[in-house]
C-alpha cells in the first residue's frame, strides 16, 4: 500500500483569475446591491384618525371608511336641543335687564341669543365635533376630507355661516341653511357644512 499522499493542486498559472465567488452577491437585475427604489403607496382614505369604522372597510356612508350619514331628524333634534339649552342660558342673564314687551327687547335678546349660540357651538365643535344636542342624538361633525374633528377655524366658521346672518339680516336664514340638507347628495349637507367641507355622522354603527 502506498504512503504518499495525493499530490495537491498545482500552483495557478501566471495571469490566471481566480473562481468567481457566489457569496453576498446583490440580486438579480440590481448590480450596486441596493435595494431598488420603490415609492411608498398612498394612504388609504380612513388613514390616520378616520370616521370610526374598523379595519378601513366600509362604514355604510357614501365614502368607505364613512360611517352612516346622521339623520336628518336626529340633526334637527340636536339644533332644538342645544337652541332650547342656549335660549334658557340667555334668558337668565339677560332677560333680568331687557322688556321682554318692547321691540328693543327682543332685538337685544335675539342679538345676545345668537352670539352666545356661536360661541358655544364654536368651541363645542371644535373641541370633539359634537355639542349637548349632538351628543344625545349620537351624531357628530366631521371633516368630509379624513373624518377628524372640525379645526377651531373650521369649527367657528361653521358655527359663523349657521347664526351669523339670521342675527345680522334675515332670520329666515337658519331654514334656508338648515333645509338644504335635505336635498343635498350625497352628503346631505347644509350650506354650512358646505362653507368648511364638513359631513354630519352618526356614531351610534
């Protein structure tokens, strides 16, 4: 039996390249090995803080992600409610200090009526999109482009384009404003929700 053993490879030739090498190598069709660029997808319409429907599938509105579109009647309900709550907040204050008898009276009361609802719709709105009469008949405002909450200057020329021009000029405003709704699609919105592109929701889905 022989002892030697296997004579080893022989020295590479002058000039010769050495095998290629497999290891770490980029993918195929990219020859820097970076990853190739890819633009990132647009956000779904519910991204961020949508309407309230899970999982971005539909939420019944018009829009998915969109929960149910509030009542008519409840959204009614809501302005007799928080117009019921405003009147008597006033009539306290100011009704000790004005003839309820005289014209004078009941401009100064109206005046005082309308400001006082602007407000506290204002900084109802802005705060979580709902006031005391929204909250009862479980709706809220929301704005039509992602369904977050109204932004104050949103929320204030909503509240501005509803009371503002009753109170100044025409107290046949608030039928006009209010009964556009009713007519509206697919939002049914009023004319002040069309001044600062916000949809009224329910939240009871």
């Amino acid at each position: 039996m022989s002892t030697h053993e296997p004579p080893g490879p022989g020295p590479e030739q002058e000039g010769s390249e050495p095998p290629p090498s497999f290891d770490k190598q980029p993918p195929p069709g990219d020859p820097y090995g970076t990853p190739p660029f890819e633009a990132a997808p647009p956000p779904p319409y519910d991204a961020g803080t949508p309407y309230g429907a899970p999982g971005g599938g539909p939420g019944g509105g018009p829009v998915p992600g969109m929960p149910p579109l509030g009542g008519r009647v409840r959204r009614l309900l809501a302005r007799i409610i928080d117009a019921v709550l405003v009147s008597a907040v006033c009539s306290l204050i100011v009704g000790w200090f004005v003839d309820w008898n005289s014209r004078s009276g009941e401009a100064t009361l109206s005046l005082v009526f309308g400001l006082v609802y602007w407000v506290y719709e204002s900084l109802m709105l802005s705060r979580d999109g709902q006031t005391v009469g929204k909250k009862i008949t479980k709706v809220r405002v929301a704005r039509l482009v992602d369904g977050n909450v109204p932004t104050p200057g949103e929320a204030w020329g909503r509240a501005a384009v509803y009371t503002l021009p009753s109170v100044l000029c025409c107290g046949a405003w608030v039928v006009v404003d209010g009964g556009w709704c009713l007519f509206d699609q697919p939002y049914r919105q009023c004319v002040h929700d069309k001044a600062v592109r916000t949809v009224v929701v329910s939240t009871q889905y």
